[in-house]
C-alpha cells in the first residue's frame, strides 16, 4: 500500500512537471512566430535555439542546444539609426520570396519597434490584395501581370518594383528515386501538360520503372506556377489538373518526401533548407543536364528554369507609413547577408546598382 501510494506521488510529481515544462516550450513558440520553414533556427527568450523540424507529417518548433551570445543576423548598417522606428507593415504574396522577406522583417524588429506581419497566399493571391490596398509589400516570383497592372490602376494604386534576388526553380524528386536524375524539358512537359495521362515513371522514359507518379506543384495563385508552366508548357498556367497543388512549399516538401514515385517543383532555397528528403533534378533544355545551383542560374546555363524575385511597394504607403522606408532601406543595406541566411541567390552589382536607385528614387518620391 506503502509502495502504490509513493508511485502516485510520483506520478503526480512527474504530471506536474511536464504541464509546468509544456507551456515554457509554447511561449516560446508564440514569441517565435509560426514554425514554417524547415530547418529555420530561432532563439527563444530562454536563451536557447528552436528548431523547425516536421514532426509527426507536421512542422513544429523543437528545442535545441544553449544558444551562443551572438545568434542574431549580422548587419552592414548602423542599427542604432533603426531603434526608434515604429508601426505596423503587411506584407502578403509569393511563398517562394517569403523566406527572404521574412528573415528581413525577424531582423529589422530586432533593432526597431516595428510589426511586421508577413503572409504567403502566393504571388497572385498577393497581388489581388495588394491592387486593394490590403498590404503595403507584395513578394512575388514573377513580374505583375497586365490584368494585375490594370487593377492596380483601378484602384489608384501606384507601386515601385525591386528586384531583390534570383531563383533556380527546382524540380525535385524522393531521395530513393535513382533513375530520374536528369530531365528534359521535353519530359517535363509531357508530365505536366494540359490533358497529361502520365501514371507511372516508365511512361516518360521507357528505361524507367513501372513506379507510380505523384505529383505535387504550385497553386493557380502562385507565381512560381504561372513562371513553371509558361516555361515548360509554353503557356501560363496550361497545366494538369490532377496533382496535387499547394501555395505552402512545405506541402510539397512533405509529400515528395514521402511518396518513393513522388515529383514535385519549388524555389531554390526550399531545396537548400531540405537535401536531406528531397532530391533535385538536372534539367536537360537540349544542352545538356544542369544543376539548379546559384552559379548556373547567374551564368544562363541553368535554363529555363532561372527567374528574377521581386518585391512591390506601396507608393503611398511609403509616404503614409513611417516604417516602411526605413525597413527597405535595412533590407537593402543588408541584404547580402539576408541573402546568405536565407539561401538565396544574390543580385549581382549590375542588378544591385539598379536596386539601390530605385530605392533612392522612392525615397526622393516621398520626401
């Protein structure tokens, strides 16, 4: 009797540690914001690393080793100049340039008194809230539309484009896939063509497998569907219907990585934060098979997959919204090593140059 009531007491005891436990862990995911990049590492107020990680089919954060004394991004600019800027920005659109703007926005809130809130409804679904004036940046994979341009001037919204990185679009295969190491771009289209009746791998190649397909892509909002089909199916958004399409990469991350026979196509840096569950693809467009590396997307070998990354500004709310100019002006100051962070492909200095004016000419338009 002795020997079952010290077991209750230390259940109790263990019980109450665990709920006292739970919600330290929690806070510090709240404080954190939503876990949504795989392999993103941020510091809690504990003092200690959290990693997203997917659990259970699910991204959560998990807790690490004991942070080191300097875990943040390092910077370029005079932060003091930030530490009195306040108010709130919205930035909604491309899940593609979210990382970047994201690691951007963690940064800048660090050294200022700025809220930043940052969406992913894609680069179309971004853009029908940003010709709204819903938002004040819009992330996008691909250049506005004439039908988005035409919107926008409807609803007297002007805007400023900034190129602020490229992307090799990566086709991405399950790590168990042994046979599929190269494509053409002439296969590639007959998987995702309109009206594509393609099953199983050995119907692409006869060499290949009879392994049944699954095939995961991007959303009808996103940009990174609208560049992918145009450039593989000649036509934007000509596509299959029946796969399985998502504006979350990480959905298409996941469900690669489970399915052996699974194919499916999102921005460099998704690959980078996942080598380890997703296999890329070497794109063959009659020159030969090429990596979607940073090197060959700069040099125009890795075609035709390589594409420009943008961000559009509010024009007014630039003039309306004193933290909006100075959080570009620390994206662009810093954004090399954003870049870095983020995985991202850098601007070269032609690109670069061309950034820092139109970002001086927006400055000069609200002052």
């Amino acid at each position: 009797m002795r020997l079952r009531a010290i077991k209750s007491v230390v259940l109790a005891l263990t019980m109450v540690a665990s709920f006292v436990a739970a919600p330290a862990m929690a806070s510090e995911v709240v404080n954190r914001g939503k876990c949504e990049r795989r392999g993103e590492v941020v510091v809690g107020k504990d003092g200690f690393e959290y990693k997203c990680s997917i659990i259970g089919g699910g991204l959560k954060w998990v807790k690490g080793k004991k942070a080191a004394s300097s875990g943040s991004t390092s910077s370029t600019s005079n932060d003091s100049k930030y530490a009195n800027v306040s108010g709130k920005l919205t930035i909604d659109g491309s899940s593609t340039v979210a990382p970047l703007t994201t690691v951007a926005a963690e940064a800048f809130q660090k050294v200022s008194k700025t809220q930043i809130t940052v969406g992913i409804s894609g680069t179309g679904g971004g853009f029908t809230r940003f010709c709204k004036g819903e938002t004040d940046v819009q992330n996008a994979s691909r250049p506005i539309s004439q039908k988005e341009i035409d919107a926008c001037k409807a609803a007297g919204i002007e805007y400023t484009e900034l190129r602020v990185a490229t992307d090799a679009l990566t086709v991405v295969i399950n790590p168990r896939n042994s046979f599929a190491s190269c494509l053409t771009t002439a296969e590639l289209k007959k998987i995702w063509e309109p009206g594509s009746k393609i099953k199983y791998w050995n119907e692409v190649r006869s060499s290949f497998p009879k392994v049944k397909m699954a095939l995961y892509g991007a959303g009808t909002d996103s940009g990174t569907f609208d560049y992918f089909t145009e450039a593989i199916n000649g036509k934007a958004k000509a596509s299959r219907t029946d796969y399985n399409p998502t504006e979350d990469d990480n959905v298409t991350v996941n469900g690669v990585k489970r399915a052996s026979g699974g194919l499916g196509y999102y921005g460099l840096s998704y690959y980078l934060e996942n080598t380890d569950i997703n296999k890329a693809v070497q794109i063959d467009s009659g020159k030969g098979c090429v990596s979607p590396t940073a090197e060959n997307a700069l040099n125009g070998t890795y075609t035709p997959l390589a594409r420009p990354l943008f961000i559009y500004v509010k024009n007014s709310a630039a003039k309306s919204n004193a933290a909006l100019i100075p959080f570009l002006n620390y994206y662009d100051e810093n954004l090399k090593a954003l870049a870095t962070k983020a995985k991202f492909i850098q601007l070269n200095p032609a690109q670069k140059a061309d950034l820092d004016n139109k970002l001086a000419a927006l400055r000069k338009l609200v002052s």
